[in-house]
C-alpha cells in the first residue's frame, strides 16, 4: 500500500520536471534560428531610447525591484515557516485535549527505557532510509528505473520491503548481526520505495517533514501517557481500515471509474489514510509499552528493532500523504 500511494503522488512532478527538461533544450534551436537582424535592430531601439534617460537610471530601477521581490520573497517565507510551527504546536495541543484527559502515572524503567530504544531504531532507520532515497535519486538511477519500466520498482520494492521485514522479525535478537542486516535491508528498500519523492520541491517535502514529526510525536506522546491499554482495542478497527485505504488505492488501477469516482476514491486513500495511521500510532505506542511489561515478567523477548518497523512504517505513510496533499495545494495556487 506504501508503493501504490506514491505512484499518484510523483506524477504530477514528473510531468512538470519533463516539461522544465524541454524548454531548456529547446531554446539554444530557437537562437539559433532566429535572424541576426532582429538582433541587431532590438539593440539599436534599446540605444536609442536609452539616451532619453539619465546614466544609471534603468540599473537603479532595476536593483530596487529584485530588492522589494527578495524582501517579499523573505518575508512569505518566514510567514509559511511560523504557520507550519504553530499547526505543528497546535497538533500537539488539541491531540493532549481531546484524546488524552485520563493520564496514568510515570513510566516504569523499564518501560521507558523499551520506549526509547524503539525509538532510537526508528530515528536511525528513517534516516537510512532518507540517505538512499536522497543518494538513488542524485544518481539518477531513479529517473532511469521509472523510465525503463515503473512497475519494476513496484515489484522489486515490495518484494524487497517484505522479505526483510520478516527477517527483522523472525530472527531472534540473540543474532545481533543478521538482524541488523535485515533491518538495514528493510531500509534501503524503503529508501529505493520513496526515492521518486524527490521529484517534488524540496520545500513541499521539509514541511511535510515537519508535519509528520509533529502528527507522530503528539500521538506517541498521547499513547506513552494514556490509561494502560486505553488504545489497544482500536487493532481491530485499523486492520479493516487499511484493507479499505488499500482498495481505494487499487480501484482506479483495477476499475473504469468516472472522474467522481476516482475523486473519491483518492480523497479516501490521502485522508483516510492519514486517520488510520494516525491511529496505528496510538495503537504501536501502547503495544511497545505492554511488549515492555510481558519483557519484564520474562512472558517474551525484549526486541525493540522489531517494534521500530511498526512505528517507521507509520511515519512513512503518513509522510507519503502529507506530501500528496501539499502537492495538490501547490498545484491549486498555480
């Protein structure tokens, strides 16, 4: 479901790179093509008419209007930078009021200290898996697969993505390198997975960035200080919802809809999306904590790589969503 949310989601940047791509080699033919006469007559009305004005009026003019863009510029971006700090502060908030107003007492030792070793996994494995995706698409071997064959990527992703998590999974942690093998495995294919991102601005995947670190941190924070498996029964209910995010992103490959239909059917794969994954945060978070408990008693192992997959998994779709509805916000403005 991760791959098949990205493949809408780079198309419209492809199109606008590929477009971008063939102006620039157009332009060198139409010089190249055009007379030297009407070069040459355009310089002799710019003389002309320059000489009506005083030296270094037009440099002057021409100074000030880039200062007043930069300025403008500058000032639009310290405005879009303080509403992303405050809808990120205002996530954490409303997330506290509304889904936390029964707390229980402090983490155990042992709790926190399983709480943040799982962390620790998923910070480092986002950052895996950033790196290859950044390091593929420099390269260009990302332009080069999709424009080979798309469903290459697909395939060898998923496939890829799947086997090693269940190597992270089934290899017990008393085999410290193969599992760690695995798990860096399962990243680099995460990072192959998301390397078609980078076709999007740089500024649409920062705050996107910044909103799935601020979305996940309040919910995390929520199921670390809730009642002891307050959210626990929500596994059920998730389960069915990622079955209908997943159908909804398979429809329109599978079914002749209408424009209505296909509207509707991405509105539920973003949206839907973003709640249900919202709720796998709530419901990992409390997991970790109650894997914790059974750790402590001796019930299970302690594994907190095996808990990180979970939580990375549900940063990277909401990552993946949160870029798709900023992309089509930028897209609406132009």
């Amino acid at each position: 479901m991760l791959i098949v949310g990205l493949s809408s989601a780079f198309r419209p940047a492809v199109c606008r790179n590929a477009f971008v791509f063939g102006a620039r080699t157009r332009a060198p033919a139409f010089s190249a093509t055009s007379p030297k006469s009407n070069f040459g007559t355009l310089r002799n009305i710019v003389q002309k008419r320059s000489s009506f004005f005083a030296p270094g009026l037009l440099s002057r003019a021409v100074t000030t209007d880039a200062h007043t863009v930069t300025t403008a510029s500058s000032q639009e971006a310290w405005k879009r930078f303080g509403i992303t700090v405050a809808a990120v502060a205002g996530t954490v908030i409303l997330a506290e009021a509304f889904l936390n107003r029964d707390t229980r007492d402090a983490l155990s030792s042992a709790e926190r200290s399983y709480l943040h070793d799982s962390f620790k996994y998923t910070g480092a494995g986002l950052i895996l898996t950033a790196l290859t995706a950044r390091g593929m698409f420099k390269s260009g071997a990302t332009y080069r697969i999709m424009a080979a064959n798309p469903w290459l990527v697909f395939g060898v992703s998923l496939a890829g993505s799947i086997s090693t998590m269940m190597g992270v999974y089934y290899t017990p942690p008393e085999n410290t390198v193969q599992k760690h093998l695995f798990w860096a495995a399962f990243n680099v294919c995460q990072g192959a997975t998301l390397s078609p991102l980078f076709f999007f601005s740089p500024a649409i995947l920062s705050r996107a960035a910044l909103y799935t670190c601020g979305v996940v941190g309040a919910l995390s924070y929520v199921g670390a200080t809730a009642r002891t498996d307050k959210y626990l029964y929500m596994g059920g209910p998730l389960l069915a919802g990622v079955t209908v995010v997943a159908l909804s992103s398979l429809a329109p490959m599978a079914l002749p809809l209408g424009l209505r239909g296909l509207a509707v059917a991405e509105a539920l794969s973003i949206y839907g999306g973003l709640a249900v994954f919202g709720g796998f945060v709530l419901f990992d978070t409390q997991k970790i904590l109650q894997h914790a408990r059974a750790a402590q008693m001796g019930l299970i192992t302690r594994d907190p790589m095996k808990e990180a997959i979970s939580l990375e998994l549900d940063m990277l779709n909401i990552f993946i969503r949160m870029v798709q509805v900023l992309g089509m916000r930028s897209d609406n403005k132009k």
